[in-house]
C-alpha cells in the first residue's frame, strides 16, 4: 500500500485489502525524528505491520537523523535522496 499515512490510505484497508507492503508517505517521513507526532505515527504503522507479518518502507528518507530514527523503528526498507538520487535508467540487452 502506497502513501500510507496520507488522503485515503487508512488501517482499515490494510485490514481488507492483500498487501505485504506498507510505505509511510514522505510527509510523515520528513523530520521524524525531531517530532514526537510524526515519531508516533510511524511506531504504530511498524507496531501493527509487525503484527501483520507485512515489510515497511518510509520514502522521502533524506537524512542520517531520519534513517536512523526509522531503523530503530523497524523499517525494512528505505527510499530517497539519502539512499541514491534518482538517475536515468541505464538500458539493458538481453541476449537469448
């Protein structure tokens, strides 16, 4: 489940619907470990996903502050401009 914390992501479609999945959108993401809101949110998204045997990935993860914060958290996975900054893709020829 994309975006979760965000518009119509809610807990009670990770109940309902087939996921593995859970990524924590960006705007809860950003500064997390200086808010003790956002740091609550993200406890309880890992807390119940831990639960549910489902992974989390939080996106936007720009700083060492925040992938550290997260990590204690239990994220499983990281996407942003700490972990690589978006680049074209390199084409790739298979040969059969």
């Amino acid at each position: 489940m994309d975006d979760f914390g965000k518009g119509h992501a809610t807990y009670e479609q990770i109940l309902n619907l087939p996921i593995d999945i859970v990524k924590i959108d960006g705007g809860v993401v950003r500064n997390c470990h200086a808010d003790p809101i956002r740091s609550a949110i993200i406890s309880s998204i890992c807390d119940i996903a831990q639960q549910m045997n489902l992974k989390v990935v939080a996106e936007c993860v720009e700083t060492q502050e925040e992938y550290t914060h997260l990590n204690n958290a239990s994220v499983n996975y990281f996407q942003g401009y700490l972990v690589h900054r978006p680049a074209p893709l390199t084409p790739v020829c298979l040969t059969v």
